[in-house]
C-alpha cells in the first residue's frame, strides 16, 4: 500500500519553476531516497507535504497533513529548551500530557544513545548527538511516514559515516517508513530501497532506482553491486549538471 | 541571519576591576585637584565633601529616594505591561504593526524637557505624571525589542512546528515568544537606566517629594554639595537596577552562557 503518492506536482515560486511535474511514491515500510543537486528543490518538496507550501499543481495523496514527521535540514533544536523537552515538543503540540509525553520519549532514549544527555541543553552536544537528539524528536510523534532532509549533512565525515552505520541498524530493527532527501550517492544507496534522482533546477525525476542488496550494508567490504549501482546514479546526476568530462 | 545581541550580563567581578579602579582614580584626582587649587565649594566640592554630605543627610536622601523608586517602578511596570501585551497583538497582526509603529517612533521624537511640565500640568503634583513620564520613556525601547525579538525566531524551528500540527499561538508561545528573550533583557537594561533618569527629571519638574525635588532644592540654595551627594545616590540606584536585571538575565537565558562557552 502506497502511504504516500505525489502526481504530476509542479511548483513556481516568484518566477522560479522549481518543481517540474514530480512524480513519485513511497510504500509502507519502504525506505524512499530523493537524491539531487544542490538547489534542485528537495527540500521544496518536503515544504509542500508538510503544508509550508501551498500545493499549485498536481496532486499528493495517500497521506493527510498529519502523517508527517518532519526533521529539517539543520537540526532545529529549540536551545532554549532542555533535550528532554527538545524531545517532546511534537507530541507537546499534540497535546499529550508532559508526564506521558516524557514517558514516551524515554521508551526509546536509550536506542538513540542519549540517555545521558536528557537535561543537556542543545548546545552542550555534539553534531551527532545533537542530530540523533533531531530524530528521536521526529520518530516518537509516531507519525506513518518519516520526512528526513539531510539529516547527516551537516556532520563531519567520520561522525557522518557513524551515524549511517547506527541509522542503518536502527532502520532495520524498526522498518519506518521513510522519505529521505540527501546529496550523497553513498548514503541513498546504503539506506535506501528505492531512489529516485532529480535533475537540476527545475526538478523532474530522472532515474527511479531499485536498490536490491541485502542489508546491513554498511559496516562491511562495499560488494560489486554498491559500486555498479552508486557509479550509474554518480553518472546520472553528473549528465545532467553537465559536469560530465 | 541573526541580529548579535550583547551576552553579557554582570559575568564575574573580575572583568569589573579596571572600571573600579579608573572610576577610584578620577576621584582621588578630583580630591587632589580640589585641596591644592583652594577652589571654593560652592564651586565645586571635593568628593570628600560630597560623601560627608551623604552621611550627614542620609534621612532626607533615603525618605527622598523612596519616591523615586516608586515612580520608576510604577512606570516601568506600566510600560512593560502595555508593550508586551501591545507586542503580541502586533505579532499576530503586521497590517496593524506597520499601521501603528510610526506613531511609536514619533513618540520617542517628543523632548522630554518640553513634554514634562505639560505632563505635570495635566496631571498634577501626585505619582501619575512621573509614572506616565517613566512609561513613555521606556515603553518604545520595550516594545522595540519584544517585536525584534520575535522576528529573530529561527524560520526553521517555525517550519517545524507547523510540520507538528501546531497553532500560530503554540508557535508563538513555545518558538517566538523565547526567541525574543534575549532581546527583551538587551531592551530592559537599557530601559532601566532610562527609567531612574525620567523618573527624577518628571521630580525636578513638579512633585513634592523625590530625589529630583532634593537635587532642586539644593541648586536653589546654592549647594553643590548636596545636588551631587544626590547625584550619587541616583547613581548607585541606577547601579543596584541595572545589576538586578542583569542577575536576572543570567538565570533566565542561562542557555545562552552555555552557547558562548563552546
Ligand atoms: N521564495 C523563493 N523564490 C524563488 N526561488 C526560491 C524561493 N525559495 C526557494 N527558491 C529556490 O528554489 C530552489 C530549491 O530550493 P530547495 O528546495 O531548498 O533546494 P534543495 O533542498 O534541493 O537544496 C533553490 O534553487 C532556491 O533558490
Ligand atoms: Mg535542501
């Protein structure tokens, strides 16, 4: 079952057509990469589902407005609050009672390593607890569908692989459904099951890719396979930002 | 971008020593000067002088400082009042803010010296004058800062929140609303030592009691002495407000310090 289906959505904004004509689905329990150049209009998209933008043309079905958990490009922690009550604000907005709401959040503390950190405040910690401190936020709204936008983009290479490493376990162990837009060639193939590549400015889907390799991925000796698949999605993006030598 | 507002707050006694001693050794010159040119008082007394006329009519000085704690108080409190809660409407309806802040501005164009005695005309000898004077003063830095401070909020934590479900009031309870405290405390440092100053000039104009009826009444009888032994004192009032809200503000955005540390 499709939890979530875009068709045919074109955006202009001002007199920039950002999106051209999207087309693109992702199933229950499928991991979903959107890969595209920078200022290709990944995050336009994500605006749109989560009604930060008014939708103008095509269609998005499968999904009300609430079945979104949303985790921005940079982390958004609010600094001025405690990790704890970082962790909470969503189902705070929900109106789940304070004490329920901690209860919740600390059901899955541990998994995300941030056991130790829940009366830190944001800036006390470092990018990726910080950025494990964004998805714990995001995952306990319990919402169907996980909108992650770069959620390790922002990290240092070694972290950055870390984090993959331990996602990718965790992903496993709980099967979200999930959007994820990202950059990395590297990251849409170890985490995802299908990637959809966007072209440049305004975007369309150009390559919808199946990415058939057992998982864990990450973690052990890259296979043929990885190499096959990351070296046409590499070609695929390069031929159209025309960098191709 | 976000707007860089000053952090510190009153942040160890250490960093104040060079103020102390370069504030001390003005007045050991001003001593000096005073003793060796054989100046008269009248002229201008020594800070010897001055403290032994604080010690001397330490009952007049405090029945008269009272007053002008109230007025500051009183006013301050008005013109919070009415800023923050002015701030929220204007927050939920920019139509209306951009309507209304020219009139704020011209507000803050009014002198004092001209817009004073009127108020005490209208308004009589009692507290009234000296609080409306003590609110127009501080109210605008106020306002300034809430409305500024809520236009910093982070447009991400705001896209967040919406993602979430939530209401243009949660969003402003829980993200705009403590964006804007650090400029709130940025505009309340500055407001308070707006506020003492008004407070004491509405006094000089009309009033009955206060440190600015002492200041006048020791000008008209020809004591330099006694106006700055009452100029101390408004000082050290000053003084004792601005560090209060300061100790304040350490614990309010006790985030913030832990933000620069890094
Ligand atoms: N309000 C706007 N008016 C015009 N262009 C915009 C506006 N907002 C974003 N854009 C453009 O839309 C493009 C897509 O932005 P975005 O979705 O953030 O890209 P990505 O997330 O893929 O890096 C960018 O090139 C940006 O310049
Ligand atoms: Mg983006």
């Amino acid at each position: 079952m499709n939890l979530l289906e875009l068709n045919h959505v074109s955006v202009t904004l001002g007199d920039t057509a950002v999106l051209n004509d999207i087309n693109l689905h992702v199933a229950e329990g499928e991991f979903v990469s959107i890969l595209g150049p920078s200022g290709a209009g990944k995050s336009t998209i994500f605006r749109l589902l989560t009604g930060t933008l008014p939708l103008q043309d095509g269609a998005i079905t499968g999904a009300g407005q609430n079945s979104f958990a949303f985790m921005p490009q940079r982390d958004a922690l609010m600094p001025w609050r405690r990790i704890i009550d970082n962790l909470t604000l969503g189902l705070e907005v929900q109106g789940v009672p304070r004490k329920k709401a901690r209860a919740q959040v600390t059901l899955l503390l541990e998994d995300f390593g941030l056991e130790c950190f829940t009366s830190h405040y944001p800036a006390q910690l470092s990018g990726g607890m910080r950025q494990r401190a964004a998805l714990l936020r995001t995952i306990v709204q319990g919402r169907p569908v996980q909108l992650l936008d770069e959620p390790f983009g922002a990290l240092d290479a070694l972290t950055r692989t870390q984090m993959q490493t331990w996602f990718e376990a965790r992903w496993q162990a709980a099967r979200w459904t999930t959007l994820l837009v990202t950059h990395d060639v590297r990251e849409a193939v170890a985490l995802s099951d299908r990637i959809y590549v966007l072209s440049r400015r305004p975007a369309h889907v150009i390559a919808e890719i199946t990415v058939p390799i057992p998982r864990p991925r990450l973690g052990r000796p890259i296979c043929a396979q990885v190499h096959a698949i990351e070296a046409q999605l590499l070609e695929t993006l390069l031929d159209q930002t025309g960098e191709k030598p | 971008m976000q707007r860089p507002v000053p952090r510190q707050a009153g942040r160890g006694l250490v960093h104040g020593i060079p103020a102390v001693l370069s504030v001390a050794s003005a007045f050991v010159i001003w001593e000096i000067y005073v003793r060796l040119s054989g100046i008269s008082p009248l002229m201008l007394p020594a800070p010897s002088r001055v403290l032994d006329q604080i010690m001397l009519n330490r009952a007049l000085l405090w029945d008269n400082t009272v007053p002008t704690l109230k007025a500051t108080f009183a006013g301050f409190s008005l013109s919070l009042t009415v800023a923050f809660s002015l701030s929220v409407v204007l927050d939920f309806m920019p139509r209306v803010r951009r309507a209304l802040f020219p009139i704020f501005v011209v507000s803050q164009t009014l002198p004092l010296v001209a817009i004073a005695p009127l108020v005490v005309l209208w308004f009589g000898f009692d507290l009234t004058p000296k609080v409306l004077l003590v609110a127009l003063v501080t109210f605008f830095p106020m306002l300034v800062a809430l409305v500024d401070g809520y236009a910093s909020t982070d447009p991400e934590i705001e896209d967040l929140m919406r993602s979430m479900g939530a209401s243009r009031t949660d969003i402003f309870r829980s993200a705009r609303f403590p964006s804007a405290m650090p400029y709130f405390f940025a505009g309340l440092r500055i407001s308070i030592t707006y506020a003492v100053v008004a407070a004491i000039f509405a006094e000089y104009v009309g009033a009955r009691a206060g440190l600015g009826i002492v200041i006048l009444n020791a000008k008209n009888s020809f004591r330099p002495d006694l106006v700055l032994a009452a100029v101390v004192i408004s000082s050290l009032l000053t003084l004792v407000l601005f560090a209060a809200t300061a100790m304040l503000q350490r614990i309010v955005l006790r985030w913030r310090d832990l933000e620069e540390r890094r």
